[in-house]
C-alpha cells in the first residue's frame, strides 16, 4: 500500500511540475494582445465567441504558426489582431476578402471593413491544432489569484517542507554520532594497565650516595 502511495504521489507531483513550469513559461512569453509568442508559433486560448461558426469555441488553447507574407492569399481564414470593442477580445478570425502588396512596407490585409497589416497577422487557420477545453483551466492558472494559489504558494510549500526534511535528517545524524561517540568513552580501553602499589612507591629518582 505505501508503494502505491508513494508512486500516486509522485506522478500527481510530476503531473504538478509540468503543469507549473509550462503556465511560468507561456506567461513569460506573453506579449501585449496576451498571447504567448515562441518565434512564429502563437498560443492563445479563444475568448471570441463569434468564431465558434469557424470551429473555435470559447476556451479551447490553439496553436498557429506565421507564415511569410507572400502566403496568404484571398479567401484564407486567418488569425489576426484586431481590437473588438464589443467583446473585448484581441483575436479576431475572418477570411480575408482583399490584400494591397505595398512595396517597401508590410502589405495590407482585408476582412471585410477591417484592415490589418501583416504585423497584426498571427497566422492561418488552416493547420492550427486547438486543444479544446484546457484553455479553462489555463486561465485559472494563470490568472493572478489562481498563479498565487496554484503555483507559488505550493512551490514555497515544497522548498520548506524539503529544508526542513534535511534539517531533520542532519539532526538525527548528529545526535546518532554524539551517542556513538558517548558510548565509545564508557567503555574501558583495555591497553590502559592498572597502576601497581609497588610502582607508586618506587621513587622517581635514585641518590647518588647509594
């Protein structure tokens, strides 16, 4: 029964490590529109509900790469950034209708009446993987309240509990090495010969009148 403890309690702890070092990574990664940016590959977790009609519903994690600026032609359904003031959202999702080429600057790029430059571009919706439902659990975790509960507090709790695991350890060692050495001093060493009567009476030195 205690191994099976033991290894559940390991692999939650592992499960818990992964989960920890994972969320600290993509906040570290977040940029402005609160996606996380790992060179071309952005992860974000969709808050829009008018993209549920592409497939995306609200809360699944998706992962899409940026192409080149020559790639996207029209009719691609295309991750961008745009500011919805009515939802309150970053992530937009649209098919683009138009593209200007610009020479000497970042082509432009039209979803209807919204125009973006390829900057605000984060990639195509075709070839994103989208993890449904963890984006739920993202947000807690990364929240504010949720990283503190969540991820600080349990990691200052472990660093602790490990510190004081070693103390205790140490001052088990030490007090086992203090009553090995006290026993050691008790018992008789048996090269010490016993003092005779007659060597206590022999004087130390001899005259020389004798």
């Amino acid at each position: 029964m205690k191994v099976v403890k033991d290894t559940l309690k390991g692999i939650l702890l592992t499960i818990w490590i992964v989960i920890a070092i994972a969320s600290t990574i993509c906040l570290l990664f977040l940029n402005e529109h609160r996606v996380s940016e790992f060179g071309d590959t952005s992860m974000f977790v969709v808050d829009n509900k008018s993209i549920s009609k592409y497939g995306f519903n609200k809360y699944d994690m998706v992962f899409v790469s940026k192409q080149p600026e020559d790639t996207y032609k029209k009719g691609d359904l295309v991750f961008f950034y745009y500011n919805n003031r009515d939802i309150g959202s970053y992530v937009n999702l649209a098919e683009i209708t138009s593209i200007d080429v610009l020479k000497n600057t970042q082509d432009n790029y039209y979803f209807g009446d919204v125009v973006v430059s390829y900057g605000n571009i984060i990639g195509a919706a075709n070839g994103a993987m989208k993890l449904g439902g963890i984006g739920f659990i993202y947000n807690i975790i990364s929240s504010r309240w949720g990283f503190l509960f969540l991820i600080i507090l349990p990691t200052i709790y472990l660093v602790v509990y490990e510190i004081y695991r070693i103390v205790v350890v140490v001052k088990r060692e030490y007090q086992k090495e203090m009553k090995n050495m006290q026993s050691e001093g008790k018992k008789k060493d048996p090269e010490d010969k016993p003092i005779l009567e007659e060597e206590k009476e022999k004087p130390l030195f001899v005259s020389s009148e004798e």
